[in-house]
C-alpha cells in the first residue's frame, strides 16, 4: 500500500479531483480521504489550501512513482514551482507519505514523510484511511499520531461538499 497526499489552492476542487482520476493510472485507488481546508504554512498571503490522502495499490516501484508519475500529473495540472517561493500557490501537489513499510531516504526525500508527525492535515488525513497502520519508525498507530499531533492550524476544517471519490 502506498499512501500520497494531495494539496491544491488554485482551483483545488477541480484539481484535487482530477489529480485522484490521474492517480488510477497507476493502480487502485483504494480509498480517499475527506477533504480539509487549512490555512497556507510560510507564505500566508494566499488563498486556503484543500488537502486530502489517497490510499492506492500499485505496482510501481518508489522511483518510478516518485520521479516519474508525480512529476506527470503536476505538470500536466500545471503546477509551477518558484525557486524563491516553496510555501507558494500551487495547482497540486503530491507528496508520498508511506510505501507500505519501507524507510527510505532518496535524494532528498524521506519516507515516511516526516512531516506527518508534526502537520495535523498529514496525520488526520492518514489516520482516516489506516488508523491502526503502526508509522515504521515512530511506532504508534496513525490514529495515535492525529491524536497527538500539535495544533498546526486550528482553523483547519472538514470540507465534506468536496467530495473527490474512492
């Protein structure tokens, strides 16, 4: 099981959605997290995020999913990335926050995504699709880690007209 998040604050309820009908290409699209508005991180002057987990079955292996088809899919959604602005608006993006078990470190990108302990979108998005999954080097369940995780955006909320299917 490989799971991704999904953040978006240009257009995002259509790019959200077509980023998961993309996502299928690769295998099955288990299950899909609801969707949460959160205020932006680092560069606040923009519009509010929507962010979401996917849940898949593929075959791929890390490298192609990570280097091949998440690059495909934001850039066909025309993301832009600005060198003097990580924190800035963004059509999609697409991070991997597990595959299955592994403990990966490939150029530059650590899996499981350590963000996860810290960013409650990442953490209670994850809990919702494998509450009992034991993070692989944290060792408490996700449901455990969403409980835990500190308030980074208590302005975050459930957006459940925003429905990106499973």
């Amino acid at each position: 099981m490989v799971m991704l998040s999904l953040g978006s604050n240009i257009a995002p309820e259509r790019n959200l959605s077509q980023a998961v009908a993309m996502m299928r290409a690769w295998g099955e699209v288990v299950s899909v997290s609801q969707v949460y508005e959160t205020a932006p991180l680092g560069f606040t002057e923009q519009s509010s995020f929507l962010n979401a987990a996917v849940l898949m079955r593929t075959d791929l292996a890390f490298e192609e999913l990570r280097w091949d088809c998440i690059p495909k899919v934001e850039l066909s959604l025309n993301r832009m990335r600005d060198p003097d602005n990580k924190n800035g608006p963004r059509t999609i993006d697409i991070d991997i926050l597990f595959f299955g078990d592994e403990v990966l470190s490939v150029d530059g990108t650590e899996i499981p995504d350590p963000d996860l302990l810290q960013r409650d979108f990442l953490a209670i998005t994850a809990a919702e699709l494998r509450p009992d999954f034991v993070h692989p080097t944290d060792g408490r369940t996700l449901a455990e880690i969403a409980a835990d995780v500190p308030g980074t955006d208590p302005a975050m909320k459930p957006r459940p007209e925003v429905r990106l299917g499973s």
